[in-house]
C-alpha cells in the first residue's frame, strides 16, 4: 500500500502570514531602549543636580527647577514607554493599567510645570495651582510601578532591583523630611534622583538584553 505524498502549497498572494508560536512576543528594538534609558539618565541627572544647587529656591531657581522638571518627566516618560514595549510591569490587565494610569497622571504633572515655568519664578497662575498635586501623585504612582517591574520579574537582574529603588524618591523624600528637619531633605532628594532614576536609565541603556525575559 502506497501513502499519496503532497507537496506543500505556498500561502496565496494576500492571505494571512502565520501566526507567531505561543509565548513569543514582539520584542522591541535595543536602540528605542538604549535611547529611552539615555532620555531617563539626562532628564533624570539634570534635575537631580539642579534639586542640590537650587533647592527650592525662588525667583530664577524656581524657574529653573520647573523647567528642569519637564526634563525629568519626559524621561520618565521614556521609561513608561520601555516598560509598555517589554511587559515590564506584567502582562496582566492591572500591569498594563497601572502604567497608562501613570502616564496620564504624569501628562498633567507635566502640564503644571510648564505652566510654572511660564511664571518665570513668580506666582504660579490658577492652572498651575490646581495641578499641582499632580506632581506628588505622579512620583506616588512611580512607588507602585517600580514594585510591580519587581513583582512581575520580566525585567532581570540588576534592573529588576534597581526599578523600585528608582521609584522610591516620594517615599525616601517624605521619610527624611519627617526624621531630619532642613537641608538634608533637599540632599537626599537630589542625590536620590542620581541614584535612582540616573543609574537605572544608565543601566537601561546599557544592558537593554536585561528586559527580555531568558
């Protein structure tokens, strides 16, 4: 008995490419990573030297520090975009949300900024002060996002652990500032954007391989 052998057809013109084969996703290019990490690393280390020197000053240094601000946003930004690419906080409903919920919050904190800035140090306008818990709520929002980039585990290695301490500051802030009164506050909050947010953009853009679950 003889069993009829077929050649294989090729797939018509216009008809449906294959799908891909389970538990493969589509991984983003390392450049848009390397290139969001060096976003995230500037933004991130100029704010943070500027937060040292000026504090909280006023007249031009606030100025400063609120344009500097939209610096630090749009790189964390960047980051919120690597995260959305690679599934860094899960691919669940929730760790999908939480980053979009996060960029929303973070638009309006960027918004008030630049609505600061345009006081040139002065009074903010009405705009301005009505945002402004959007800034606050923004690096609250950074608290969850860095524990569930750990929780998920789809970020490796030293970037899985170096997320959360980036996304510490509100915490870290808040806790100096009830235990050391003056200065110290100002320090630990800029040298936390140089440890934190800096060195993970840093690492991001260095070992972007990092985010690919092995």
């Amino acid at each position: 008995m003889t069993t009829a052998r077929h050649p294989e057809t090729a797939p018509s013109p216009g008809s449906a490419a294959p799908a891909a084969p389970a538990g493969v996703r589509d991984t983003p290019p390392s450049s848009m990573l390397r290139f969001s990490g060096g976003g995230l690393a500037v933004g991130s280390a100029t704010y943070g030297v500027a937060w040292l020197v000026l504090g909280e000053g006023v007249d031009q240094g606030r100025f400063a520090m609120d344009l500097l601000g939209i610096a630090l946003q749009l790189g964390i930004f960047g980051l919120l975009l690597a995260l959305w690419r690679t599934h860094g906080t899960g691919v669940e409903r929730f760790g999908r949300g939480l980053l979009v919920v996060e960029a929303v919050i973070l638009a309006v904190a960027t918004v008030q900024s630049g609505f600061a800035a345009s006081a040139g140090g002065g009074e903010w306008g009405t705009v301005a002060t009505v945002l402004d818990p959007a800034w606050p709520l923004s690096m609250l929002g950074m608290v969850v996002v860095g524990i569930a980039v750990a929780v998920a585990g789809r970020w490796r290695g030293i970037l899985r652990v170096w997320a959360p301490v980036a996304g510490s500051w509100l915490v870290a802030g808040l806790g100096v500032s009830m235990l050391v009164p003056g200065d110290a506050t100002t320090i630990v909050g800029g040298l936390h954007f140089l440890l934190g947010y800096t060195v993970l953009g840093v690492l991001l853009a260095v070992r972007p391989d990092l985010t690919a679950r092995a």
